[in-house]
C-alpha cells in the first residue's frame, strides 16, 4: 500500500483469514437471508468490494447461479488466494 493508504488494521495473517472463514460459516444464514433481501437473484451481477476470503462472494454466486456474475476485489493480495481456495477444489 502507497502513503497515502492506510494499512488495513485487522490485518490479512493466516489465523485472522481463517476467523473470517469461522465466523462466515456461522453468519452463513443471516448472510444469505440479508442477500436475498437485498433482492438478489438469478442472473444479476453483483460486485463485492473488500471481498476478503470471498465467502460472501460465493454465496451471493449461489443465488445468481450460472446465468448471474459475481466479482469480488479486495485492496490486499493475501485474502485473495484465500478466495480462490474453494473456488478451485
Ligand atoms: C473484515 S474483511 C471482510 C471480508 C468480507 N467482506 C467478509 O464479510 O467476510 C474486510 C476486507 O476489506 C478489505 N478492504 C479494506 N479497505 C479496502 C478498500 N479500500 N478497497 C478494497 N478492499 C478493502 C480488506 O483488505 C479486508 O480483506
């Protein structure tokens, strides 16, 4: 990160993207109800900024199904290859 860009305080460490996996499993069903408020549905494209390890991503993926797209950035590279994990198994 530049300068100007203050550095995310949380921090991205291997145990700390692991308690956002822990604590997404448990908020799993509030997420997908708030989702589902929110009025996603199939075949919308949705984009997921500050998409950490991606779990809200992929199950926004999951009520836009195959015809929908869902794109999740993130300032910090580390989450990242932590979203692609599931995404690749
Ligand atoms: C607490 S995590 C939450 C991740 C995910 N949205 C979730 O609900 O589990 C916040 C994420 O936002 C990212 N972030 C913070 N500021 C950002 C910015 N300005 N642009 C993009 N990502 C940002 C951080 O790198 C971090 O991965």
């Amino acid at each position: 990160m530049g300068a100007s860009t203050p550095e995310y305080q949380i921090g991205h460490s291997d145990p700390e993207m692991n308690r956002l996996q822990l604590q997404a499993g448990v908020y799993r069903p509030l997420t997908e109800q708030v989702l589902r408020g929110a009025g996603l549905r199939p075949g919308m494209r949705v984009l997921d900024v500050g998409c950490g390890v991606g779990d809200v991503s992929f199950i926004a993926a999951e009520l836009v199904g195959p015809t929908g797209e869902v794109v999740g950035i993130d300032s910090a590279s580390r989450p990242l290859e932590w979203a692609r994990r599931p995404a690749s198994t």
